[in-house]
C-alpha cells in the first residue's frame, strides 16, 4: 500500500466516525431531553395529585412508575429521531 492509500483510508475512517462522535457530543444534552420529560409528569402528577383520592403508597408508586414508563417510551422515539437528525447533519 503507498502511502496515499494510507492517507485515504484515514480520511475515510475520520469522515465515517465523525457522525459518531457528534452523537456522543450530543449524548448529554438527548438525556437531558428525557429528564426533562420525566420532571414534567412528574410535576404533572403532583399537581393533579388531589383529583386522585385516597391512594396508598403503593398505589402512589405504581402512578409514578407507569408514568415514567409512558415518558421513557416517547422520549426514546423523539430521542432517536433527534440521534438520526444529528448523524445526518455531522
């Protein structure tokens, strides 16, 4: 191999992993997106809190649970669209 043919291939590597480390740079900020979502059913729970009744702690746990469970499940989608429009702008 000459060494132009190393150059390409270095620069076919760097250009491949590129979308990747933009991906990685922008991992926080994507968890950061489902956090927020979390925190606001959360907040969302304690303000409708008094509409529910008498619940016990149970009870109280396994709102919060599938409410975590309904925000985990939208924000991944609208975390991997925002993944698969990053990685097409790197």
């Amino acid at each position: 191999m000459t060494p132009d043919g190393v150059e390409l291939t270095v620069q076919s590597e760097g250009k491949q992993s590129q979308p990747s480390l933009l991906v990685m740079d922008w991992g926080p900020t994507l968890g950061a997106v489902r956090g927020r979502f979390q925190d606001i059913a959360r907040a969302e729970f304690r303000k409708q809190r008094k509409r529910l009744g008498v619940l016990n702690a149970e009870q109280e746990v396994a709102i919060e649970a599938l409410l975590m469970s309904t925000v985990n499940q939208i924000s991944h989608r609208v975390v991997i669209q925002m993944s698969r429009l990053i990685e097409t702008i790197g």
